[in-house]
C-alpha cells in the first residue's frame, strides 16, 4: 500500500527517491521506452477493433454468401466494400471472422492464464510454506507434469473428448501450471523467513491469512511479465488446436479453423489464409513486446538500474 | 567416477518414478476420458454385445491398476503391444470387421509403428535445431556483447517477432511461398531429404527466440562478472576474453536450457509440424492415433516422450556439473 502511495506523489514531483516501489519504478522504466509505447498502441488498437467492429462493419462473420465469395481484399483489384480484407470460401467476411477470432482466443488466453495463475500460486505456496513431506511431494508432481509435453497431453484429452472453450481451458491449465507453482514456491521459501511474516505468526494470524494476505503478493511482480507472455503462448495454443480440429468447434470462427480452411485455396486466394494470420501475429507480437520490455525493465531495476 | 556413478544411480531412480508417475496419469486419462476404442475397431455396425465381447478381451473391461500392472509388465519387456488399427502389413483397417473377424496378431506392433516414424523425426530436430542455432548464435551473441545498443534491440525485435508467429501459419505461408508459388523446395508428405527442409524452417522459427534470449542473458551476465575485468586489466583483449573464457563459461546456462525447455517445445513442434506437413514422423503416428482412439501407441508415445525428457535433462545436469563442479546435484 505505502509503495503505491508513494509512486502517486513521485510521478507528479518526480524526485529521484529510492522509496519508491519496485513495481512502480519497473513500470516507469518500461513505459519509457519507445517499443512499449508502440505495442500498447497496436494492442489499444486492436482492442477498439475488436470491440467495436462487429457494429460499425456492415457484414457478417457467419452468413454464407456465394454471390461474395473468394472476394480479395479492398487494396487488391476486385476488392470491394465492406469487405476490408476479403472473404473466405463461403463469402464470410474475413475481418469480422478474424476479429471474433482474436476475441475468444484472447479471452481463452486471459482466462487460463489466470486460472495456471491461481492453482500455480495455491499449490506452490501451500508447498514452501508447509516444507516437509508435502513440499516433496507437490515438487515431483510438478516434475511429472512437466514431463508430459503439453501437445501431447491436450492432442489426447480434446482429441478423445468433444472440445469445448472450457475443456481448452482446463487442458491448458493443466499443462502450465508447474511454472507458476515452482516460482511461487520459491518467493514463498525467501519470504517465510522474513521478520514480517515471523511478526504476523506471533501477533496470532492464522496460515492461511499468512498465505493469502502476506506471501500471495510478493508472487505477482517477479511473474507478471511471465503471464503477459502466457497469454500469447496460450492464444498460439489456441490455434494449433483449431487447426488440428479439436480446438472450438465450428461454425464459431477461430484463427486456426480460418487458416486450416484457407489451405485448400493457397493458389487462388491466398488471403484467406495469410489476412488472418497477420491479424493474429500483430496482436501476439504487440503482447511478447510488451512482455520483453518489461521483463528487460525488471531485469535493469533489479540490477540496480534507475 | 564415483561422483557419476552416485550421479547416476540417484538421478535414473527418480527419473524411473517420474517416467511410471507419467505412464499412469496417461494410461487413466485415456480410459476415463470419453471416447471408446471398440466402437471404432468394430465399426458403427456392431452389436452391443459384440462390443462387450471385444472389449473384455482385449482386457479393456478389467479394472484401470489391473490393466496398467498388465501393461507396465510387458513394457518392461520392451513390449509396447499392438496397434489396435493398424494392420501389420501397413495401411490402416477398422470400422468395418466383425468380432470374430478382428485379430491383434495381424496388428502392426507398435515398437515397429515407432522405429519406422522415429528416423524421421529425428531427421526433421535435428535439422530444425540446426537451422534454430544459424539464426540465435550470431543475434544472441551480438546482443549479449553489445547490451543496450541496437545489436541488443534486434535480438529483442526478432525473438518478439518470431514467438509472435504461430507456426502453424508460418507452416502455410513458407507452402505458399516456398513451394506453391515458386516450387523451390518440396512440401507435403516425404520423399526425399528436400521434404525436410520448409519443416525444419518452421521448426527452427519456433525454437530461435528462446535461444536468442538465453544466449543474450548468459553472455551479457558473464561481461558484467568480476573475472572478465580482471582478465582485461591483466592485459588481455576483449576479444581473447570473450572467444576464451567468456563463451565457455556462457555455455552452462545454454546447456540447463536446453534440458529444461527446449525439448519440450522441441516434442510440441514436432507434433504440429509433422501434422501440417503430413511429415511421417512420431508427431503424424500419434495425432492419427488419437483420432482413430489407438491407445497402444498414444501410450507408447507419451511413455517414451517422457522418458526422453527426463533422460535429456539427466544428461544435461550431468555436463553442467561436469562443467561446473559448483552445481550441485
């Protein structure tokens, strides 16, 4: 709390003061750099896109159309409004697919990173606080776990059951928690030992309190960058496992089911395949830059950079 | 030698816990999860009773720790079973036999099914890996050396760039550019080296960022140790210190690396490229089997994937600290 305040009277007089926070200073140090500026542009961008879009864009992203169909993109001859990016086999807009696309890759990969997050957290710090046996044991199911590759553990669960964003979520869960449980329980090894945990033991605060109010959020800076990066990762994932066909199901657009359709048509409509993938690629690419610099911003703070 | 010994000794024993702990979570997840592998072996045609029968016999009624005690006793064996539809004489059958018409000893045994796809994808890594180091070597060390300047933001614009490309779309425009377009190179299916080349360019844009970032870290942290300015104020160049002292030193966290995450996504790649290119690898053998419910050899896969791993990263520790006497075990 102190550390927030303190940013909030610093960043207006702006005084060179080593109190304030570590967080605020990693912040600061990342906003300052001109690709950070950039990537949150296109991401800010992208984002009104997709919210907005689907209203302002007269087309549909489901409705088939074949007076429309194999329609390129406006830059290109034969394009035609409001068709931006042309549509696909069926004369579906390939914009409006993309941008539904982006939608629920996105929201798939938020809600499982923040679910890996949680469980991550939970099972690490239960680990380093209790130690003992227990910790033993958590630590090898993590090892186990991380010795399933994740391809092969969600090939076998979608493929053998009926995909759904829910199961999606829990396989990618599933598969990268362990990263998050190992960090988590390592801060927790470091914190327990500090002064304010052992003071809050003697004031009388149960484990639990001790756990969720006093360790939990030491957790969050050292990983954040890590889930920003997640979150791509997992919209990867997301496509991989559309384009496999055991990723959402049809007729709901995904980037993966998008591409696997185009590939029939590289020849004579190429966009089909290639517009997508840009779209993705840009919003992937504006998160992996924003998670690099700030992890290069905490790696400069830490160092003992201003 | 008895630092190895004991280093061995200890390490293959968990590895061996690990590997049965991973057997298991695979064995129950392919049986509890929906989807029955009778139905597609006797095909939609088949009578309720047919199925049970089958079923039973192929042990697949029993209780799952029975079944997996059955199959952990033969893997030991170095049996992995017999494919539930492929045919030993290649080609795949299914979906239409009756009970009494289907035969497990006309199944193509799925040691076989694996050695024959294994050359392959090893081919396909191995070049892949190749290609990965021509393009992170030369951008990670430039990064490294020169913290800060642009040779440093490169290696930061290249790496965001390439985990940004999903490969499956890389896949598809390198097809479309590489070999529709043009016709350079070949690109679906195997029927010579070339076929392996668009692949490992995918593969190896997968793989470089991580290189990229690794090298650049563990060669920036060792300019900024205190040995690199004592050897420059004993006289020697910068140049000596680096090619000496500093990329041999950089080398242990690569190796550490390398155990740790890329053979991981080395496996995950592999399967998705295999999947786009219809590349006959391991990858092509196992997404076919999960869609055909071929237990055996999905088992057999994860069985061995997982040891792979495991055993790469004992490996890897044991050069580290070979290297390195400081680490621990």
């Amino acid at each position: 709390m102190t550390s927030s305040t303190a940013t909030a009277a610093g960043t207006t007089a702006a005084p060179k003061t080593k109190y304030r926070g570590v967080t605020a200073r990693i912040l600061r140090r990342a906003w300052g750099q001109t690709e950070m500026k950039v990537a949150a542009s296109i991401f800010l961008a992208l984002t009104l896109l997709t919210l907005f879009g689907p209203y302002i864009i007269d087309a549909s992203a489901t409705k088939m159309s074949v007076a429309n169909k194999f329609l390129p993109p406006i830059f290109m001859e034969g394009g035609k409004l409001p068709h931006f990016l042309g549509t696909d086999q069926l004369g579906r807009d390939l914009l409006l697919r993309s941008l539904i696309g982006l939608r629920n890759a996105f929201a798939i990969g938020v809600v499982s990173v923040v679910g890996m997050f949680i469980l991550g957290c939970a099972i690490g710090i239960y680990s380093g606080y209790r130690g003992g046996l227990t910790d033993v044991i958590l630590m090898r199911l993590t090892d186990v776990q991380m010795s399933i590759p994740v391809v092969i553990l969600a090939i076998t669960v979608l493929g053998m059951s009926r995909p759904s964003p829910l199961t999606i979520i829990a396989v990618l869960i599933l598969a990268s928690w362990p990263v998050y449980a190992r960090v988590a329980r390592g801060v927790t090894l470091a914190e327990r030992q500090k002064e304010y945990v052992r003071a809050a033991k003697i004031l009388g605060a149960s484990d639990l309190r001790i756990m969720v109010r006093h360790i939990a959020p030491s957790i969050l800076p050292p990983i954040a960058f890590v889930a920003v990066l997640d979150v791509a990762r997992m919209m990867i994932f997301e496509a991989i496992f559309g384009f496999i066909g055991i990723g959402i199901q049809p007729p709901t657009p995904t980037f993966g089911t998008i591409i696997a359709s185009g590939t029939q048509y590289l020849l004579n409509a190429w966009w089909i395949t290639i517009v997508p993938g840009v779209l993705l690629a840009l919003a992937l690419g504006s998160l992996n830059l924003m998670g690099g610099v700030l992890e290069r911003a905490r790696n400069h703070i830490l160092q003992g950079g201003e | 030698m008895a630092f190895a010994i004991e280093f061995f000794l200890r390490r293959i024993s968990q590895g061996v816990v690990i590997v049965i702990l991973v057997a298991f979570v695979i064995f129950t997840l392919l049986r509890i999860v929906p989807g029955d592998p009778i139905r597609i072996i006797l095909g939609p045609m088949a009578s309720a009773a047919a199925l049970e029968e089958k079923a039973t016999e192929l042990g697949l009624r029993d209780p799952i720790y029975v079944q997996f005690g059955r199959f952990m006793g033969q893997v030991t064996t170095g049996d992995f079973g017999r494919s539930f539809i492929r045919g030993a004489q290649g080609g795949s059958a299914g979906g239409s036999q009756d009970a009494a018409g289907y035969n497990p000893e006309s199944r193509a045994s799925v040691s076989g099914l694996i050695a024959n796809a294994l050359p392959y994808s090893l081919q396909l890594a191995a070049l892949g890996i190749a290609f990965a180091f021509l393009v992170a070597i030369p951008i990670g060390l430039g990064a490294g050396l020169r913290a800060g300047k642009w040779p440093d933001r490169l290696g930061l614009y290249v790496s965001s760039l390439f985990v940004s490309l999903p490969n499956i779309w890389v896949g598809v425009v390198l097809i479309f550019l590489l070999s529709a377009k043009t016709g350079w190179l070949p690109a679906i299916g195997y029927q010579g080296f070339a076929y392996t080349i668009i692949p490992a360019m995918v593969l190896a844009i997968e793989l470089s960022p991580v290189m990229i970032r690794a090298i650049s870290v563990s060669v920036a942290a060792n300019l900024g140790e205190v040995y690199f300015d004592v050897g420059l104020v004993r006289g020697l160049s910068r140049r000596t210190m680096v090619a000496k002292h500093v990329l041999r030193n950089a080398a242990v966290p690569l190796l550490n690396l390398f155990g740790a995450q890329m053979i991981g996504m080395l496996l995950g790649g592999l399967f998705v490229v295999e999947y786009i290119f219809s590349y006959p690898g391991i990858g092509m053998l196992t997404i076919n089997a999960v869609f055909q419910r071929d237990f055996p050899i999905i088992q057999a896969v994860a069985i061995l994937a997982s040891a792979a791993l495991v055993a790469i990263n004992m490996l890897v520790d044991f050069a580290s600290t070979t290297i390195d006497r400081r680490l621990k075990f």
